[in-house]
C-alpha cells in the first residue's frame, strides 16, 4: 500500500474534522479525537495545521465550498431561466446533498455557532472566513436567481428555514414545511 503524500493527508484531516466537528462543534471536538479519526498523531496533525483553529477553519472552508459548488453546478445549462425554475433546481440540489450528506448540514450549523461565540469572545478571524463565503454563496446563486437581490435573499432565508427544520428533525410531510416551496421541503420516501 502506498503511503500518503502531506496533501493527501491533510484532506484526509479535512475530512474527519468536517465530521468531528459536525457533531461536537469546535469547543466540544479534541483535535485527539480528530487525529484518531484519521489514524495519525496529534504531533503530526500539528505539522500540518498549526492549531486547532486552523483545522476547524479548512473544515468550515471546505464544507462551504462543497454547499456553493452543490448551487453552481446545479444552476449550470440553466442560464436565463425563470427565477421560479432556478429555485427549484437549485433547492432539489441543497436538499439532495443535506439529505444524502448530513454532516454538511451540521457542519455549516456548527460554523454560525462558532462564529457568534468566538466574535462574542474577540476573536475574529471565524467571522471574516465564513462571511467571505457566505458572499461567494451569495454570488453564485444571484445571477441564476436573475441578478434580484429580493429572490437571492428570500432563496438563502428559506434555506436558512431549511437548515433550522432539519436540524430539529421535522421529517418530510410535517405541516412546518407547508410554506416552504416544493424544491425546498424534505422528500417522503415513495
């Protein structure tokens, strides 16, 4: 078996931290649990990340990506569409991901978390990382939305809506999603 290169590795660390941190969230997540997950020692996690911060900041990063990637690559053939059909296409698209990959969902939950609770403690650098990605979330999906600011913004509320329901596990077909459009409500299972 080959062994891995540092890149390698390091998204290896990426990874399992995305889903440490999913679950614990960045005060209740040890980098030893990390380092566990990925079978290496803490020492050499600290060779690839200088700390703890700098690796929940790659995995807030990368899982904000991965969400703004879901919008592009579901919005792309679809360019000049009605806003309405880019909703929905858009919206089938993050709710397959939150379904099929649940820790994205946690993750991102997790990010705002810490964000409020390190800027409460005066550390800024959670806020400016992911309000930088909020804003690429944000320009990729308002030009597919027609370049309207009220669609953008009412398409990431209800995601937002979307986030809160599913985290609190309101399964699909519960009166709560009724004011959700359809491409932005959990599927019943046929």
């Amino acid at each position: 078996m080959a062994r891995m290169s540092a890149e390698e590795r390091r998204e290896s660390v990426i990874r399992a931290a995305m889903s440490e941190f999913a679950r614990g969230g960045y005060y209740g997540t040890s980098t030893e649990a990390i380092a566990k997950r990925v079978g290496v020692s803490q020492p050499y996690l600290f060779r690839l990340f200088p700390n703890k911060q700098a690796i929940f900041l790659a995995a807030a990063t990368r899982c904000m990506e991965d969400i703004r990637v879901v919008f592009e690559e579901a919005a792309k053939g679809h360019e000049g569409v009605d806003p309405v059909e880019a909703v929905e296409i858009m919206g089938a698209a993050y709710m397959k991901l939150i379904a099929e990959q649940p820790d994205k969902l946690q993750m991102q939950l997790q990010t705002y978390v810490t964000v409020a609770a390190a800027e409460a403690a005066g550390e800024p650098a959670f806020g400016e990382m992911v309000r930088t990605a909020w804003m690429e979330l944000w320009d990729t999906v308002h030009v597919p939305l027609g370049a309207d600011v009220n669609e953008t913004t009412t398409f990431l509320a209800y995601g937002m809506l979307v986030n809160t329901l599913s985290a609190m596990g309101f399964p699909a077909g519960h009166r709560v999603w009724d004011g959700c459009y359809p491409a932005v409500r959990p599927q019943e299972a046929p």
